[in-house]
C-alpha cells in the first residue's frame, strides 16, 4: 500500500540527537520540545513539517545521546519516517521501539530538500515523483516489521499480552 506522496526533508551527516532534541529544552513538554526539533540545521522544519513527510539523511543520524526524545520529537511532529546512510545504533533502536521506521538507504543523494516522495515500506520501494526515479530498500527484519506494523514495541507487546490472557 503506498501512502499519498510526502515531502522529501534532506539533511546531510552527523545528525545528533542534541539537533533533534536540544538538551537545553529537556525541561519542556515533548510537544514543546518537538516545535525545536532540528532548528539548529534548518529553522522551518517543525514548523513546515506535515504528518507524512520524510526525513532523508546521510551517514551517522541520531549520534550522540540515548535520548529517546529525538525519536520522539520526530514522532510527534508526524514523520513517517527516517531513511539515512547509517544510524547511530541507540538512535536506531530507539526509532523502532516508538514505531519511527529508520531505513538504512544508499542512494540518499538522489533525494533533495522538498523533492515529492512516496515510500512503500512492504514492498520496500521509495519512489522519487520530482526525478521520476525509484529506489529498492534493504529489506527488515521479520521482528523490526513487525514492531514497526504495531506501531511500537508497547503496543505489539499489548497485543501480545492481550491474546495471551
């Protein structure tokens, strides 16, 4: 099933999570924290973002802290999800746990600030509608598809306990 397409929001390397979820603000609701998600690198993200726009990246998104609120802020302000070269591995995690698909994606180059995108994640396709240009993702693992499937870990654990009782 493909989703109506989604604006394309292009960062380069080394994202960290103080960018996604500055450490100065930790104090503030994550509502309040996810209007300041990424202004270090481009001001008009959580105020531009719509729910179902993309964040492609290059090497290395979400170094540097295990807080959960970069994901979160990310979440929150309604991206569908992250593709990047490589992720830091907490970051990573932390994405798939709240449901956030983080795709390990090559060609990120081939995707430009506000291109227009559409993402299949089960056929595992990314279509690029502004280079008319399609891109294969790397498949998942049978258990991150399905914590992602259940929107997170505490739902499909939900869901699980619930069958079992």
């Amino acid at each position: 099933m493909t989703d109506r397409p989604s604006r394309a929001w292009a960062f380069g390397d080394n994202i960290d999570t103080d960018v996604l979820a500055p450490g100065r603000l930790m104090k503030l609701s994550p509502e309040e924290l996810a209007r300041h998600c990424l202004e270090a690198v481009n001001p008009e993200f959580a105020q531009s973002v719509r729910p179902g726009d993309i964040v492609v990246a290059g090497r290395n998104f979400g170094l540097g802290s295990s807080r959960e609120q970069a994901a979160v802020s990310l979440r929150i302000l309604g991206v569908k999800a992250v593709l990047a070269k490589s992720f830091a591995r907490i970051f990573f995690r932390n994405a798939i746990n709240l449901g956030l698909p983080a795709i390990v994606f090559d060609e990120t180059d081939a995707v430009s600030d506000g291109d227009e995108v559409e993402l299949d994640r089960r056929r595992q396709r990314l279509l690029n509608r502004s280079r008319n240009a399609s891109f294969e993702l790397p498949p998942q693992a049978p258990a991150i598809a399905q914590i992602l499937d259940a929107g997170g870990l505490v739902p499909l654990l939900e869901r699980r306990l619930k069958r079992e009782a």
